[in-house]
C-alpha cells in the first residue's frame, strides 16, 4: 500500500505545471519567398509553437506569422532573424510573466464563479449545474455524451418553454482549449439570456420565438489539461496509435473537405485532422447532436480566438458558398454592431481568403448540413496578448461580441420562414 502511494505522490509531483520562463512570441512578416522558407525551415530544425496562423503549412507572403520560441532557441532565432531583412518584433517579452499578469481580475475564491474571469473546468462545471437549476423555466440541461477522458458533455438549452419544438441556434465555445476567452463568452452569453429575458425586448422576444444550445466548453479534456499541465495546449487528448503524441485539432475533424488543406496527417502537428472524419469523441458527439437536431438549428455560431474576424463558409476551398451575398450582408452589419461599442474593428469574410484555407471546420461542415447561417468568431486581440488576453478584457469582449450575436439571431429569427 505505501509503495502504491509513493507511486502516486510522484506520479503528482511529475504531473507539474509546464514552465514558460524567458520563452518569447515573435511576430514576422515574410514578404518574400526566401522569408516563407525561412520560417518554415525554423519549424523543421526546432520546436515550434505557431500561435498564427496555426502551423509553417499555412505560412504564405504578407500574413503576420505569431510563433512562440522555446527559451533554448531564442538566441539562435534572434541571429537567423537578424541575418535576414525580415521585418519582425517581439509580442512577448517572457511567455510565464504574460501567463501570471492574464490573471488581472478581481480578486475571488478560486472555486468561486465569476463572468469577469477565467474559471477552471471544475468551476464551470459546478455553474452549469446551479445556473440551470436557478433558471429551469427557462433553461435544461443535456448530456450528450462524455469525452474521451469521461468528461460529460453538457449542453444547455435556453428559451421559454411553449410545449412544441422551436426553431433553434447552437452556440459552441472552447473547441481550441487555449483560447480562453472563447469558453469565456460562452458563460458571459448564458447569464445574458437568463438576467435580461423579461428586461430586453430583443432577447425576450428571441427566447420565446427560439431556443438557444449553449456548449460552454467543447474541448473539456484539452481545457482542463491548459489549467492543470500546460497552458498552451490547443488539441484533444485522445491517443493516437503508432505514436506518442496525443490529441487531434477538433476544428480539423468535421467531415468538411476533411485534411485536403490546412489540416495535418501528422498526429505531432497541432492541426492534425485526426485518423478519419469525427475520429475525436467530442466531435462526433456535436455531428451527431447537430444531426439529430438538423431540422430546427437554424444557426451555427462557434467561436474561437484570436484575431478579430467574423469568418463564414467556406474554408476548406476558395468556392464561395451558395450564400455568400446574404452570409456576407449579415457578418457586415454584426461587425458593425460589435464596434460600435468599443470601436474594436473586426473583418468580416469567407474563411478561405479571410484569414487561410482550412479543412474540416465545424461551420463548413453545419453549412454543407444545411444550416446556413454558419459563423465563427475569432475575438479579441490581434496579437499583443493572443491567447493570453487578461482577465480586464473578458467584459468589453464579451458585452461587444453579444451585440453580433444578437444581431446575427435576430436576423435569423426574421428570416426563418
């Protein structure tokens, strides 16, 4: 017995929170070919965490290459850098210092929930419980289904109760685990509904007209794993066989020009399209919710982080969708809402050309289903704090962000029939 629990003490005390001291986020602008193969050549000879875009595949002239560089390869990236004419700058200075300074809220008890911060997955999951149960006329709670770890899955579906099936919208966060701010909107999103139904016409009037399914976080296993192990996380931690790295890109795993472009067959890479189309648990577990419900989800909204962009299908190929016109009319008019809050711009667009071409998105795949008022967002910023937005941004994010979701549910609420 005491051997088992020597065992367990340090399997613990080996299970320790990954450090980011002195590792640095550099931003790059390649304007030449020589630049591209320059970047793509680091990733091959180094460990490499691209932040933007998601991997050296994707790296082409004139975009913004977001890359966080191990602490033991700083130096001989600042001499590679220097060497060539590449225009670049440094983001972050000491990725752990950012990490530590992201939590800048108010101070509360750390199992406390709280809509200004960032809440671990063990907080999320006590408040889906208590805010469904505090608001049961006019919020349910389902599971549908568990992760691959056996986390359950809990969806939670808003709108007043009428006795007949609704029109609806699914509302997704959290499928890339880093972006925090995006599991963040999603709770933000839930107390809206439930506190100004009866208060503000336009949400009083969507609840009762329409039901929300609200996804506070797709990516539990992933989410809690950037908590406890290593903040930088980004995929699902299934395992692969054959290797031993883990987890796939769920944004890769939808049967959506699944792995053509954008996407890896590398189990490493960080845009793995996993081994089939919903190889991933909790991808299939969405498809399938999806499926079931296709004949009253009217709208797909998924939202990611960072960058600040409305993007809509398609963005597994250059096609532009069947409604593009009508896709693009709305995505303009919800950016304009959005800024006129804070001022914060957004660019609104196909995925495609948009920001880069990517295979196997949730919001293509919805499309193809038939649901055609398929977004996503990617919120705030564009990369002084990537992933790391501090705590004193979840509000204005969230407030500005719930004007473009109302806008675009509302717009779909008039045009339902």
């Amino acid at each position: 017995m005491k051997v088992l629990l020597l065992f367990g003490l340090v399997a613990v005390a080996l299970a320790e929170l990954t450090r980011f001291e002195g590792e640095k986020v550099f931003r790059l602008k390649p304007t030449t070919d020589e630049h591209v193969t320059l970047i793509k050549d680091l990733a091959r000879n180094m460990k490499v965490d691209f932040w933007r875009p998601e991997s050296p595949e994707l790296v082409t002239i004139d975009i913004d290459v977001d890359i966080h560089i191990p602490v033991a390869h700083t130096s001989m990236v600042y001499t590679i850098l220097n060497q060539s004419d590449m225009e670049h700058e440094i983001l972050i200075e000491d990725l752990q210092a950012q990490i530590e300074a992201q939590m800048d809220g108010p101070k509360v008890s750390p199992r406390a929930h709280t809509y200004t911060k960032y809440n671990s997955w063990d907080t999320i999951q006590s408040w889906i419980a208590s805010v469904s149960s505090a608001n049961s006329a006019l919020m349910s709670r389902q599971t549908i289904g568990n992760t691959y770890e056996g986390r359950p899955m809990n969806l939670l579906k808003i709108g007043k109760q009428t006795g007949s099936t609704k029109p609806a919208i699914f509302l997704d966060c959290g499928i890339h685990s880093r972006e925090w701010i995006s599991t963040a909107f999603c709770q933000w999103f839930v107390n809206e509904a439930v506190s100004t139904y009866g208060s503000d016409a336009q949400m009083t009037s969507l609840l009762n007209e329409m039901d929300v399914y609200v996804l506070p976080v797709f990516n539990i296993d992933g989410y809690d794993y950037t908590w406890k192990r290593d903040r930088m996380w980004r995929k699902t931690r299934s395992r692969n066989s054959g290797t031993s790295c883990i987890g796939a890109d769920p944004n890769r795993n939808f049967d959506a020009g699944w792995c053509q472009t954008g996407a890896s067959s590398n189990p490493c890479s960080d845009i793995y399209c996993g081994s089939r189309p919903e190889s991933e648990i909790e991808a299939k577990n969405v498809a399938d919710f999806i499926r079931r419900n296709k004949s009253t989800i009217k709208a797909y909204i998924t939202v990611h982080s960072y960058s600040q962009l409305l993007l809509f299908p398609y963005s597994y190929t250059y096609s532009l969708a069947a409604d593009h016109a009508e896709l693009m009319s709305v995505a303009k008019a919800a950016t304009n809402a959005l800024t006129s809050m804070y001022g914060t711009k957004y660019t609104p667009g196909p995925g495609a050309t948009t920001i880069y071409p990517a295979a196997g998105g949730s919001d293509d795949w919805a499309y193809d289903l038939g649901v055609k008022y398929s977004y996503t967002f990617e919120l705030r910023d564009t990369g002084r704090y990537g992933f790391l937005l501090p705590e004193s941004q979840i509000k204005p994010t969230c407030e500005e962000t719930m004007l473009a979701v109302k806008y675009i549910a509302s717009y779909v609420q008039k045009n339902l029939y």
